[in-house]
C-alpha cells in the first residue's frame, strides 16, 4: 500500500438501501445526499477511483409512482458520475405470525403479508471487491455480515477496509472485521448535500 494519502487509492461502494436504512433508525435525515460529494469528503485526499450504489429497481407496474422517483434517483447519481448497479427486487409471501394465515393481507391482524426482497446485491458488492485490483483503500456502506469473507480476503491480500457506520445502527459482525469504522453524522450527510 502507498505510503502517502495522496497516492492512495479508494473504492466506495454503498449498499444503498441497507445504508438509508441504517441512516433512518439513525434518525439521520438524508437530505439530497451526493454520495459523490459524501465520498470526496471521507476520501481526505486520497485518489478515488469509483464510487458505486447498489439497489434494486421498484416495480414499474405494481409501484408506477416510487418507480418514477427512484428513475430521477438514479439518472442524480450518474450524473455526479457515481457507477450504478441494480440487483432484483422479489415479492414473496409470508405467513402471519399471529393468526398463521397466508393471504396478501391478514383479515384479523390488517398485517401485510407480501414482502420485497432484494436479490443480488450482495454479491455484486462482493464481485466488486474480489475482482478489483485497482484500489488500496475499500470504503463500505454496508452492514451486511454477508460479505464479512469478502472483507477477510481483501485485507488478505493487503488492502484496508473502512466501514462508513451511521451513528447507533448495529454493524457488529462487520465492524469487527473491518480495520476501521468511520462514523456518519448529520453533520457529515449535511457537508454532502447536492445543493
């Protein structure tokens, strides 16, 4: 790994909706986040050589109205020049856990009884620091034990990895493996704000 901050070289890569989720039970508002600006902020000089969101696409037909905000989302992000990636987002359906019924919505308990799953997007993050050879500094935006192997083999094989952790989400397992954890605040989301 170079020496010097200036010639270290950095990947970001956001798991984008377990990040907004740990921002939300953070009671973190996100504003009109620039992860761009997010990542030029946190990257403290060092060359950055991609930034990246993973998320899956909503339903265009079931869910027309968060499709189209989520298409405006997504055209933001390339604009800044931050590299999308899209994994697929499941329906399934569970059984209630207080009446053990099974329709789309529970008559007794009005529970909801469909759930949206996302697919792929673990592994993408995963594929992206195994097969990458062009950073020395991984910055992850994920919770997600999931890919504590994939942080086990890069710093293996020498590179660092930072976990961005909102303050008070629980990261454990993947906080234990990473060399460091850098806290986001308000103060840090308000610094990277796209206006």
């Amino acid at each position: 790994m170079p020496d010097t901050v200036s010639t270290q070289k950095t990947l970001f890569l956001f798991d984008g909706p377990n990040f907004y989720k740990n921002l939300k039970s953070a009671k973190i508002d996100r504003g009109h986040l620039s992860y761009r600006k997010l990542a030029e902020n946190l990257a403290m000089g060092r060359s950055i050589i991609d930034v990246m969101f993973f998320t899956s696409p909503v339903d265009q037909i079931t869910d027309a109205k968060n499709y189209q905000k989520q298409q405006k989302f997504f055209d933001s992000l390339k604009r800044t020049g931050v590299t999308l990636r899209t994994g697929k987002l499941v329906t399934r359906k569970i059984v209630c856990r207080n009446c053990k019924s099974n329709p789309i919505v529970c008559k007794e308990c009005n529970t909801s009884l469909v759930v949206k799953t996302e697919k792929s997007v673990d592994v993408q993050i995963a594929m992206e620091m195994l097969t990458r050879n062009d950073y020395d500094i991984l910055y992850l935006a994920s919770c997600d034990s999931d890919l504590v192997p994939a942080i086990r083999f890069v710093k293996n094989i020498g590179k660092r990895v930072f976990l961005l952790l909102p303050l008070g989400a629980k990261g454990y397992s993947v906080g234990e493996v990473c060399d460091t954890t850098i806290p986001i605040d308000q103060e840090k989301i308000n610094l990277a704000q796209s206006f």
